[in-house]
C-alpha cells in the first residue's frame, strides 16, 4: 500500500516547484487535491492523488527570473562572509549585458529570493546561476540531478617533467574525496598548461583538491558551461537573463 507523503514533498518531486515555493502556494490556497483545495501547511497527500495548481500559482512562477553572472575572482556566491561581497551585488542595470536582447526590465523585485543554484569558490570565476526558480534550483543542486559542468583549469606540475599518464588517468576515475570514490569525470589537456574538467558532482573545492593529490597546483579555475547553458562571451563582472529557450 502506498504511503502518504507531504504534499510539498510530492509537488517538488512532480517537478511542479520547490518545496518552499509549494508551502506558500499551499497556504495562498492556490493548490488543490483531487479537486480540492489544501490550504493547510503539512497535508499529506497519496502518490496516486491528483495534484493541480490554481492559475495565479503560474503566472507568479512566470515572472521568477534567472540571471547568469560572469563571476570574477573576489566574490562569494551565497551569503556574504569574512566581508567579501555576494555575486548578487552585480545584479544592478548597469551592469547588464549589451547583448541581452531579452525583452525584460530589470526590477529590485528580481532580487528578492534571488539565490545562487551552486557555488563557484571566492578565487574562481566563470558562470554562475542566480535563480528565483526553485525548479532550476533544484535541477542543478537536487540530490539526484545529472547536469554536468565544465571547467578550464590553469596547473603547474610540482614535480620534474610532465604529469604521468595513469595521474590523467586517475583524474578522470579513481580518487576519492573525504572517504568516497568520486563519480566518473572527463579530464583532458587543451593545452600545455590548461586541463578541462568535466563533472556531473561539485564536492567543496572539488578539482583543487583531485589536482593536489596528482601533485598538480590550480592557478586559474573557470567555469564555462552547466549543462546546456555556456557563458560563451558574457565579460567578467556582467550577468544576462537566461531566456526561455534555453535548457540547463
């Protein structure tokens, strides 16, 4: 027999919205059950119950943006801490792109609940995902996403000659990160100096630390692409909007 899970529970992974976003739905009473309208924080609901979502839930998800940001070197990308400043403080107009030909104005009302979908350390740069979207959200940081990333990454070899052929190797499967075996990634040379990784997991300081156990030193780390999205040639320090054409 099936059991009962909360509704917000099952609203997230119908993929209609996040949790908190069904809790304020559900409390607007925007959200109905076979029919019927809960209203009450905490129902449960039968996976084989019918869920839908009143018009107005639609219209406000419609108007949720999501930004992307160039990130440069000296910002964090959450809460601001040890008095760096957080990447949203790049969200003004005039640090819009030229190029984004979208035809959406800019609001203070974007801001709020405006919140980074993964980091990017303070000392890397590259394409960051502020979203006000709890389903990108949770596309690109849910447990169970399978959204890869790439990265250009700058190294110097701390030991004579070249970077053995099985430590390449060993970069693209065979280490692990505090106890646990890192998933499969794809890890290649662009040039004499610069590797690309690409991972579908981000661990804290992930590729530094699989550099440091094959005696490599990061000097540089980018990210260029999240899934389908590349930051292509947004300049550092400037953000678009992500259009609805385009898919993680």
């Amino acid at each position: 027999m099936s059991e009962p899970i909360r509704l917000s529970k099952r609203m997230s992974e119908l993929g209609l919205c996040s949790r908190r976003e069904a809790d304020e739905w559900i409390a607007k009473g925007w959200v109905r059950v076979d029919g019927k309208v809960i209203s009450e924080l905490g129902s449960k609901v039968l996976p084989e119950q019918k869920i839908t979502i009143e018009k107005q839930a639609r219209v406000e998800q419609a108007r949720r943006v999501t930004v992307l940001i160039n990130k440069p070197m000296g910002y964090v990308s959450g809460q601001a801490e040890d008095g760096y400043k957080p990447a949203v403080v790049l969200v003004r107009p005039e640090n819009r792109w030229d190029e984004d030909k979208l035809p959406i104005q800019f609001s203070g009302g974007q801001l709020k609940s405006l919140v980074p979908a993964g980091r990017l350390d303070i000392d890397s740069i590259g394409l960051l995902v502020l979203t006000q979207d709890g389903r990108i959200a949770k596309q690109l940081i849910g447990e169970d996403t399978n959204i890869d990333k790439e990265y250009l990454v700058r190294v110097k070899y701390s030991k004579p000659g070249n970077l053995p052929d099985h430590d390449l190797q060993r970069l693209n499967h065979g280490l692990s990160l505090d106890g646990k075996a890192l998933l499969p990634a794809i890890v290649r040379w662009q040039n004499d100096d610069q590797l690309s990784f690409t991972l579908r997991e981000g661990k804290k300081r992930q590729i530094r630390r699989m550099c440091e156990l094959v005696g490599l030193k990061v000097l540089g780390l980018k990210r260029v692409r999240i899934g389908q999205v590349k930051l292509g040639d947004l300049p550092v320090g400037q953000w678009r909007y992500l259009s609805d054409s385009e898919s993680f």
